[in-house]
C-alpha cells in the first residue's frame, strides 16, 4: 500500500491498469524523447533541483532510453548506456503521484532484461535516498559516498556482475 495524491492505493491499482514500456533512441522517437524530457525536467530539475546543464548531456543520442506509460499517460523513464566500466544504468524518475507502488520495479527490469545478455558489469549512481530500492533489486553499494549534481550518491553494482 502506499499513499499517494489520492489516499491510500494498493499496488494492484497500478496492475490491473494497461501498463507500456516502450525502448527507444533520440534521434529515432523525439516524440517519446520529449516525454522522456517532461519526466526528467519535473523529477530531478523542478523537485530535486538538478542543473539543467547536468540533466541533458552529450549521452541522450548514444542511451537506449525508456518511457512507461499508465493508461497512455507517460509516468517514468530511464536511460541505459555502455561505458567504459560497463553499462551504466541512469536517469530512473517516476513521477511523484506515482512513486511507491512498484513502476520503479517494473521499468528497472525491463532495462536489466535488455542488458543483462550483454554479460557486462551493471552498475548505477544511487541518490541516498533510492538505496533500498536498489538493495531490494539485487544491488550492492561499492565505494564511498560522493556527490554528483549536488545530491549525494553511492555506486551500485549488480550483484554477480563484478
């Protein structure tokens, strides 16, 4: 159960709605980019107040990016690309009337399905904040903290991947 805008919801809400994930690359969908966009501008710029100039970076055209969809209505996306420690897993955002009810879950396995046959370590930067989330989803924190855009982060790994 979690409790969004309009009370108290169970995850099956969310289920039993038509649910899409679609995978696409920039240059290829500028209209399912520009939703991507909408997505990140309100999570990381408006929310958590990301620079703009740190949010849209010279890796949008080389990412597979990701958009799930609730009923036709674009509500998270995320972004995987190859580096050179790996794929690098990025840009997970929900947006906040549909956050905690398994959206999160359901588009992070669709990027682990995509890349995990490419038997490279899988790693991401995590906000303090989404730690649990990941732990819950397998991964491991490495390292030291640190900050990126002014947020305090941890690198994860996916475990058996290292």
């Amino acid at each position: 159960m979690y409790k969004g805008q309009g009370g108290v919801r169970s995850i099956s809400l969310y289920l039993c709605h038509m649910n899409d994930i679609i995978s696409f690359h920039f240059e290829e969908r500028p209209d399912l980019a520009e939703k991507a966009n909408q997505i990140r501008q309100t999570v990381f710029v408006e929310e958590q107040k990301v620079d703009p100039a740190l949010e849209y970076d010279e890796f949008e055209n080389v990412a597979t990016h990701y958009l799930l969809s609730v009923d036709n209505m674009p509500v998270a996306t995320a972004r995987w690309r190859e580096t050179t420690k790996g794929i690098k897993l990025e840009r997970f955002a929900t947006l906040k009337e549909y956050r905690n009810n398994g959206l999160g879950a359901m588009i992070l396995q669709k990027v682990l399905d995509d890349v995990k046959s490419k038997n490279k370590r899988i790693y991401l930067h995590s906000q303090l904040k989404a730690i649990p989330f990941y732990e819950r989803q397998g991964f491991i924190k490495i390292g030291e903290q640190f900050t990126e855009a002014e947020i305090e982060h941890f690198e994860m790994i996916l475990k058996n991947r290292e």
